[in-house]
C-alpha cells in the first residue's frame, strides 16, 4: 500500500520511516509542517527525499489515524 514505507522492527524500533532511510514519517510530517510543504521539503534535504516518498509517509499517516478514528 505504501511501497516508500518500512516499519521494520530492527529499525527505529519499528516506527514507520522511509525505506533506507532514517528519517521516520514523524519526521516527514514535521517538515512539512515547518517548511511549508513536500516540495520544500525535497529540495531542502537536497533531494536526498523524493516528493514520491514524502507524499507516501503523509499518506500513512493519514491512513493510520483515519483507521485510529473508526469506531468498532
């Protein structure tokens, strides 16, 4: 669902981050939230981060607290 995405538990403790990296979806979302969007975010980590890969970190997010919400 999330090819970018790996929360595997010998890394981070088995935080979701972004696949090969150390950079968690927390991470990603607080970027965003400080420089004002993916695509400043991209080129502010030199592209080290494609905007695919972020926009698939916030896309889990959003998926895990929308399921977080739904009531049984």
């Amino acid at each position: 669902r999330y090819p970018s995405i790996s929360n595997y538990n010998g890394v981070f403790g088995g935080k979701p981050h972004l696949k090969d990296t150390r950079f968690t979806v927390a991470d990603v979302l607080s970027a965003v939230c400080i420089y004002n969007g993916v695509r400043d975010v991209s080129e502010i980590y030199q592209k080290r981060y494609t905007e695919d890969q972020l926009k698939d970190a916030i896309r889990f997010a959003r998926d895990f607290l929308l399921e977080s919400l739904e009531t049984k």
